[in-house]
C-alpha cells in the first residue's frame, strides 16, 4: 500500500505548469476539430421539421378514402400534402391549428378500387417540410358491389286481423348493416322501411298482395368505412293464404247447426245453410257421430243407395285464387263415387262430366277411420267476379258413407 500512494506522489511532484497548459491546449484543439466537422452540415443554416402526421387512419369508400391524422405540437403547422400513385397524384389542405391537439380529415375522391399507400408531408408558413409518414387505404367499387346478394328470407307470416306481411330472415352475411323495403300499401300510399340488420323481423302494415314489395340489402365493406353498397331492388310477390271461411261460408264446422231428426231415424239430420238435391234424401249430419257433415247409403236408411246425390253451398266470390279444403272425419272402406267439388254457376254437375264442366274436383278417399282430420284440396282461380257452388257429389251403394269435419275456403295471393 505504501509503495502504491508512493508512485502517484512522484508522478504529481513531477508534472510541471508548462504540462498542465499542454494538455489543456490539446483538448481545446480537440474540440474545435468537432465543431468543424458538424458546421459543415448547417452550411444553409439549421434545418427546420414541422410536426409530422401522427396517428394517421384511412376510412375506405366508394372509389375514395378518408384519411385522418393529429397534429399533436407545433404551432406552426399550416398545411399537409398527400401524395399517391407514387406521387403521380396530390392533394394539399390547408390546416387551422388550435391550440391543442388537432384532428386532420382529407378526402381523397375519384381513386381507383384498389389498395393505395399514400405519404403525408405537412409545411409550416416558411415552408419547411416535415419528415414522411405513410399509410395504406383501399378503396372499393363496382367489383365489390357485384358480390354482394339480397339477404335471404325464411319465411312469412300473413295476419288476417291487421292485414300486416311479416318477415323474417335467414342469418346476414358479413357486412350487412341493413334492409330497405319499398311497397305500395293497399290504400296505395307508397312506403319505405328501413331497419337494421340485427332486426329479426319485419312487418309491412296495410300490406297489398296483389303488389307484393321490393327489398334491398345494404353492406359496409369495414367497419371503418365512410360509405355503404346497397344491392339491387328484388321484387317479390309471397304466397298467402288468407282464411276466409267465416266471411263466406255458413256453418261449416261440428257440431254442425241441425234441424231434424228426419221421420226414419233419430241419428240423421238435415244441416241448416246446407242444400242438397232429390237424390240426396237421406240426411246431411249424423248425430251419431258428433253432428257431421254426411252423405250416407246405410242398410237401415230411407235409400240404401243414390246416384248424384249433392250438398252444397252457393257463393260470390271477387277475381282471384281459392282453396277449397274439407277434412274427412270418417269414410267407408268403399265409395262408389264421390267428389269434393267447385264449379261455376249456382249447382254442382253429375258425375260423370265432372271433369269436364268443374273449376276444380277431388276423389273422396275410402277407409278413412273414424275420429280423423283427412284433408283434401281443391283451387280454382277466377278471372272476374263470379257465383261458384262448392261441395260434394257422390253416388253411393248400401252401406257407403262419407262424413266430414269442417270445410274452409282461403284465398291465396302470389
């Protein structure tokens, strides 16, 4: 230890004044060498960089983007310019500064549909240009819009009550935001609905079905996006159906309204609003089974057997498409002959020109068990105002039957 602190003792003794102002000479020298070489960069004067672009955001559009920036210092700052298409293009804005923070927004219109990077200088009053920032913006068109379709319909629902369609969809594909319909009420005020994609439903009131509506989907392409596509309108008319029974027909249900029993036997019945021919003399209810609707031969009736014997309603029925249906409640396990039938005019015909002379006929089906709901069809559809008979004709052997439960008339519009 004693020789360490001996050494530097005799390094100090030795170190003159004339060294000390060497070595302080040699370090200013040192020193102005730097400074020569960083003057020879500031030989126009010093460089000035206005605040660059920051936090920059390109919003897509229809064949244009916004582009959106802060300003976060620098008072200075008076305008930006933009450059695209590998500087093909520009755009320059003029900058109000604030004295915060200040949000920039350009539009850049009439770009082609494509991916673009754009470069972002901004220039104070002397104009001094900033460092370079970029970003990168796409830009969409006609090729989008092409792939984009109609969302779908699942289904609809008609009310009779308050004459509304309602709607509901399939799941929306990607983008959607939207659905715009356009219809013409039946008060024939023009309408326009729009709702937004989350909307599981929708119902048009005062809905006209001989119009039907019009529908289109509208997509944004990202969620950033400053535009929206719509699709083009699809027209549609829905089948409905709507019952119109009650407004037409008379008693058309079990237990059906009676007057009777007939003189030779107490489970057959005449049905009131119901009519029936010569032939069919044998009733038209059965008690015995609830009160339907009947067209019987039986080994213990009045006639054991009949030949066009008919039941049947007549109505007026406005142009249009029907539907006549009936449900069988019980059916012999044979039927010589029997039809569910419209025709025009005030009587159903015979049988055997059914075919030719009726709107529309039907077979009654054999062996229809007891207690059943069986139904069957016929439609027709009118081109005018008209009167049309509707029901059964049959001819029927000993121990035929057929009964029915209910009848309904609907009309459908498509």
């Amino acid at each position: 230890m004693k020789q360490k602190y001996g050494i530097l003792r005799w390094i100090y003794q030795r170190i003159t004044p004339v060294a000390l102002i060497g070595l302080l000479m040699c370090s200013i020298e040192s020193c102005d060498q730097m400074t020569d070489n960083y003057q020879q960069y500031l030989k126009g004067g010093e460089i000035i960089y206005p605040a660059k672009a920051d936090s920059i955001q390109a919003h897509p559009g229809k064949y244009r983007v916004e582009l959106q920036f802060l300003l976060l210092s620098d008072p200075s700052v008076q305008s930006a310019t933009v450059y695209w298409n590998n500087r093909q293009n520009f755009k320059t804005v003029s900058i109000q500064r604030t004295s915060g923070i200040d949000t920039v927004r350009v539009i850049l219109d009439d770009l082609d549909e494509q991916t673009h990077t754009f470069e972002i200088y901004t220039f104070d009053s002397d104009g001094n240009q900033s460092v370079r920032t970029e970003a990168i913006g796409v830009v969409y068109g006609d090729r989008y819009r092409g792939k984009l379709f109609n969302r779908a319909i699942r289904s609809y629902d008609y009310s009779d009550e308050d004459g509304s369609l309602t709607i509901y969809w399939e799941s929306a594909d990607d983008g959607t935001v939207a659905e715009e319909f356009v219809y013409t009420d039946v008060n024939g005020q023009n309408r326009t609905i729009s709702f937004s994609a989350e909307q599981e439903y929708v119902s048009l009131e005062d809905y006209n079905a001989d119009l039907g509506f019009s529908w289109s989907t509208v997509f944004m392409p990202d969620p950033m996006a400053i535009d929206t596509f719509k699709t083009a309108f699809t027209h549609t008319r829905v089948v409905i159906t709507k019952n119109i029974t009650a407004n037409v027909l008379k008693n058309t249900e079990m237990p059906f309204n009676i007057t009777g029993p007939l003189a030779w036997g107490t489970s057959y019945y005449t049905v009131t609003d119901w009519l029936v021919n010569a032939a069919n003399v044998n009733g038209s209810s059965s008690g015995g089974r609830g009160y339907t609707l009947t067209m019987i031969a039986w080994s213990t009736a009045n006639v054991t057997s009949f030949v066009n014997g008919k039941l049947y309603q007549t109505v007026e029925l406005d142009a249009g498409i029907y539907r006549f249906d009936v449900f069988a409640y019980e059916t012999s396990a044979t039927i010589n002959r029997a039809y569910v039938v419209a025709a025009l005019g005030n009587e159903l015909h015979d049988t055997d020109v059914i075919e030719q002379e009726s709107l529309d006929f039907a077979p009654v089906p054999t062996g229809v068990a007891a207690a059943s709901n069986r139904q069957i069809s016929v439609g027709f559809t009118l081109s005018e105002k008209s009167i049309v008979t509707l029901g059964f004709v049959a001819s029927l052997n000993v121990n035929e039957m057929i009964h029915f439960r209910r009848v309904e008339l609907w009309q459908l519009w498509e």
